[in-house]
C-alpha cells in the first residue's frame, strides 16, 4: 500500500503558502500538485478517481476560486459527461468525503483542497468581491478553538472558518 504522501512532488513554495491564492503565482504548478496529491489518496484507499470525479477536481482546481454545483454540472453537461445535476452531485460529495474538494458554506459552493491527504481544520479567506478563496492551515486557529471549546467540556471533532473580506488587489481596486 503506498501511503497517501508517497508520491507527492517536492514541496512547492509558492502553493505552500495560502497567501500565492491572492497574487500572481505558477498556478498549473499549484494544480497539478494538488490533483497528483488526490490521485495519490483516493488510490492509498483502494477507490479511484473516475474520469468525472477527476474533470471535477480539475474544474475546481482552474483558479483559487469557488465554484457553485451547477458551475460544475454546466462545465460538465458541456464537456458530454451528463446533464443531470446527480451527475455533478455525485463527484463533489466523493470529493468532499475524501477530502479533495471542501464546501465552502458561506458561498455554497465548492474549493478544491490544496493540501490534501493532509490533517488540517481549514480557514478560508473568502473575497467577497472576487470570489477567490485561500485556504490557510488554520493550525493556530484550531488550537485556539480546541482550547476554548475545552472550557466547556466539549470535544471538537471537526472545524471550519470562513472569513469574509477583501483580497489585496480588491483593496487596492476600491
Ligand atoms: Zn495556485
Ligand atoms: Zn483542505
Ligand atoms: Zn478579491
């Protein structure tokens, strides 16, 4: 069994940073290390990645943007893949599940994950008026949370931020 890192490229600067979301970056490079880092988890569990669960990943890895379930089916319908929404459906919740793609709830739309196969609680910076959407590790944020929480006598299992604002280049655009 080849574990879920076996695999994966060397680390890349510029993706291990959330902030290259907001700034001019390679980002082929960015995406096509994330979707070699999926290939790499989905087979560590015996599953695969089906040519729609694939292009769907690959949809959602074009931009540090979110996209929307009927974006995805729209691209997918075009692309001859079916244009019945569980088509679109179905692709998302494998990637959601497996921890490729994440919802983003404030949007209702979906981002790929640039990290995954890695243990994170992710905190997204969500632009309002560009949509782009940078995932940060979240590691000071969730310890923080853990700790409130514990105040309480509560186990956190899962956690999601999302924080609205404006990236650099819409500030500078306002
Ligand atoms: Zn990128
Ligand atoms: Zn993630
Ligand atoms: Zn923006």
């Amino acid at each position: 069994m080849v574990d879920a890192e076996g695999s994966s490229a060397p680390a890349c600067p510029g993706c291990a940073t959330p902030a290259a979301a907001f700034s001019t970056h390679d980002h082929a490079h960015c995406a096509a290390g994330a979707l070699a880092r999926a290939g790499a988890v989905v087979r560590a569990r015996g599953l695969r990645l089906t040519p729609v669960r694939e292009r769907t990943l690959q949809i959602l890895l074009e931009s540090h943007r979110a996209l929307g379930a009927y974006d995805v089916l729209h691209r997918l319908a075009a692309e001859g893949f079916g244009n019945q929404p569980p088509v679109a459906y179905r692709a998302l919740d494998f990637l959601e599940e497996h921890g490729l793609a994440h919802r983003i709830r404030r949007l209702n739309a979906f981002a790929a994950c640039l990290h995954p196969g890695e243990v994170h609680a992710p905190v997204f910076l969500i632009c309002t008026a560009c949509n782009r959407v940078a995932e940060a590790p979240g590691t000071t944020v969730s310890a923080a949370l853990t700790g409130e929480a514990a105040t309480f006598g509560f186990a956190v299992e899962r956690m999601t931020v999302e924080a609205l604002g404006r990236c650099p280049a819409c500030q500078a655009a306002a």
